[in-house]
C-alpha cells in the first residue's frame, strides 16, 4: 500500500499553508500527535521526578513509556539505554567526556570529512583534552560516498574510538555502517553513530548494526527539539559519568543530568505514536518480511513505517533528482546516478551558475520555497569541495509529507532562476 499523501498531510497542521518545505534536513515540521502529547502533559501531568503525588506520579509514566518507545524505534535492548538530552551535539559533547576519560597521550580517533561537525568537533576537543591523536578519513568529491579504503588504513592503526554518520546532512550519501562497524570493532574500535539525518528516512535496528553508541534528534523526525542517545548497557553501566551527587548512579538517570525537558520527551513519544499510526495504515506491504526478521508489537508497526517511508521517498529522491538535472547551469554534488538511489536520502546540494546560494535560498523563499544555503555544520563538506569561502551550497531535503506536484514546483522556480 502507497503512503495517502492526503491523510498524511492533514497530519501536520503547519502544512495548511502555502509553503513547500524542503527544509527538513535542518527540522521537520511537528506532527500533531507529537504536538498533542506535548500539550496534554504540560496541563494534565507537568511535575519534577519522582515526586509522590498524582502528577508527578503520571510525569514518570509518560517519561518511562518514551524511554520504552525509543527503545523499540531503535529496537534496543531495553529503555535503560536509552539516554534523553537537549539535543544531539549536547549530548556528544557531554558522553564524549565519558568515553575519552581513559584515553592516554597517543591514542588514536577516526574521524570522517562527510560528517556534521557534532560528530567531529567533540571528539577533537576529547583527543586534545588527552593528548591523543586524530586520523582523518576523506570522501570522494565526485560521488559524496566514504572512502573505505582510507577508513581501512585508519583502522589499522588501531584507534580507540570510530566517529561515522549514518547519512550525510550536505550530500544525502548513507554510508554502509553495518559493514564500517564490523570494520571498527575487528580493529578494537568503539562507533559512534550520528543518525540525525537518516533518522526521518529509514528503519535504524542498532543491535542488527551492533554499533556502540548512536544518536538522533527529534525535531529531524517530526517531533520537539530533543535528542535521543543509544548506548550499549554495558558500555553505559562501565563509563563514569559526570552528575551531581544527588542523581541516581542507575541507568538511564546518570546521563541525564539535572531535569530534563518533559514536555519534549512527551513531545518524542507522540511522534513515535505518528509513526506507529503510519505503520498501521500503510505497513501491510512489509509485514510479511519483517516478521521473518522477528519483529513485534511496536516494532513491527515502526519497522513497517519507516520501510513504507522509505519507499516512497525513493520515488521522491527520483523525481528531485530529474528536476535538478534539468536545470541549466545547476551542479549537484553528491550520488547523481539513478541506479544508486538506494545509497542515498532524499537531500541534495547544489550550486546554481554563478550565483550566491543565499541569492538562489532567497528567490526561492519569495515564491514561498523553503531552501537551506550554507554549510549546515557540515562544514568539512563544504571546505573538502572548496566551496565554504564561497558561500556553501543550497540544499533541498525532502521527507514523507513532500508531494510530486512540489518538487514540480521548485523544477519551475530554478527554471526561472537559472533563465534570469
């Protein structure tokens, strides 16, 4: 069964506009379910932690259940590893502090030039902190895609810890990390996997990838502003971790240091229930499969809603990438080859002739077309292909709740640009 881009749409109240977002790699919009949870603790259930009176009673209810909720979209072991915070750089920069305690003078990191610099910048700041030393590993310029080779060479000497993203922010590019973890672990290395981009767009099964650590940020999947860390227990349980006295030494409390953002976490569990109504609508094509793979309950019904997104942002990554390369003068960075669409999400950056991206993102917000220009954080990306100092690149990032008929919108708007 196709997604009912209708019934899905009427599921997002900030879509009753005229805008095309395709600013979504930078934030979705809210889905309401997510938008109602919020509300629906603020008045029926807003109190601190384990207070023992009714609200705060309920607060912890609501709390534990996201805990479980995340646990089955990552499909974790259990809730204990899962680790709520502010957002996915906050929550690096505090457990990379974690892992690098025992790092010595010398020691070894990888990090990758195709990755948000949240997932590069707390790792240098760690290895400064301790002496150690970082090995870089670089991208092809022409398709976006991971040098494994390089990565293999980098392995070899034996690091300490691998920083890699599930897909890229700038290029759309998802790297196989299954095969890089394996890669990691047969070298001694921890992984730490930031999977905010390809959070929205894919089905994330973290014991099936057995990655150490990984992490994702709400508001990319249709929720509030929130990040969401997965650790392995053990690894958890074994790291120090840095708190106040009072809070508790158990799992997950010892990472979440002070009081945490209740609504939002409320707000996450609500998206999840979206994405569990869309499993349950529009999943009945990947049942079968995915019940092979032992999947139930929960997470059967996101398993088979993100494989239903998957699909059809397939035809989406398509249809934007025949428009953008019927643009004269246009010039994609990252996988342009259509039999490869499997390797990438539905994000492309480009320049556009001899235009500024800030000039093109403008006449594109003034026929109410929503861009990103820049570099995203991403900033390796855009100094690898020597264009930070010129401005970036635009990015267009289509999600589920994208149409055909917008992505003809913006083919018609660069048309117009490009023609002067």
């Amino acid at each position: 069964m196709t997604l009912d881009l209708s019934a899905i749409r009427s599921q997002f109240p900030s879509l009753d506009r005229e805008a095309v977002f395709f600013d979504n790699p930078g934030g979705t919009q809210i889905a309401k379910p997510s938008l109602d949870r919020i509300t629906r603790y603020l008045l029926e259930s807003n109190a601190n932690h384990e207070g023992a009176f009714a609200t705060s009673i309920a607060s912890d209810a609501v709390l534990d259940e996201a805990h479980q909720a995340m646990a089955d979209f990552y499909n974790a072991s259990g809730p204990e590893e899962i680790i709520f915070g502010n957002n996915m750089t906050t929550l690096t920069l505090h457990i990379s502090r974690s892992i690098s305690r025992d790092w010595q003078p010398g020691d070894r990191i990888v990090v990758t030039r195709l990755d948000h610099d949240a997932n590069v910048t707390p790792w240098l700041l760690a290895a400064k902190d301790r002496g150690g030393e970082v090995l870089w590993v670089d991208f092809d310029v022409e398709d976006g895609t991971l040098k494994l080779d390089e990565l293999q060479k980098a392995l070899d000497q034996k690091p300490r810890l691998l920083a890699v993203g599930y897909a890229s922010n700038a290029l759309g590019t998802i790297n196989p990390v299954a095969k890089i973890v394996k890669m990691a672990h047969e070298a001694g290395a921890l992984v730490y996997v930031d999977a905010v981009q390809y959070a929205p767009h894919g089905a994330i099964d973290v014991q099936r990838l057995d990655c150490d650590f990984l992490v994702s940020s709400s508001y990319k999947f249709f929720g509030p502003h929130a990040g969401i860390l997965y650790g392995k227990r053990e690894l958890l349980e074994k790291l120090y971790a840095y708190k106040v006295r009072p809070a508790t030494d158990s799992l997950p409390g010892k990472f979440e240091t002070g009081t945490q953002n209740h609504e939002g976490i409320a707000g996450v569990l609500g998206a999840l229930e979206y994405f569990e109504w869309i499993g349950e609508q529009f999943g009945d094509e990947q049942v079968e499969a995915l019940a092979e793979e032992g999947y139930t309950g929960r997470r059967m019904a996101l398993k088979t809603a993100m494989s239903a997104v998957r699909a059809y942002e397939f035809e989406l990554s398509r249809a934007l990438l025949e428009a953008l390369e019927s643009v004269p003068g246009l010039r994609l960075y990252g996988l342009s080859d259509p039999r490869r669409l499997d390797e990438r999400v539905a994000t492309f950056s480009f320049r556009l002739k001899d235009l500024h991206p800030r000039l093109v993102a403008e006449k594109l917000a003034a026929k109410n077309i929503y861009v990103w220009d820049g570099n995203y954080y991403a900033i390796n990306v855009t100094e690898r292909l020597g264009l930070e100092d010129s401005g970036g690149m635009v990015r267009v990032g289509a999600t589920h709740y994208n149409t055909l008929e917008e992505v003809e919108r913006l083919k018609e708007a660069l048309l117009k640009i490009s023609a002067g």
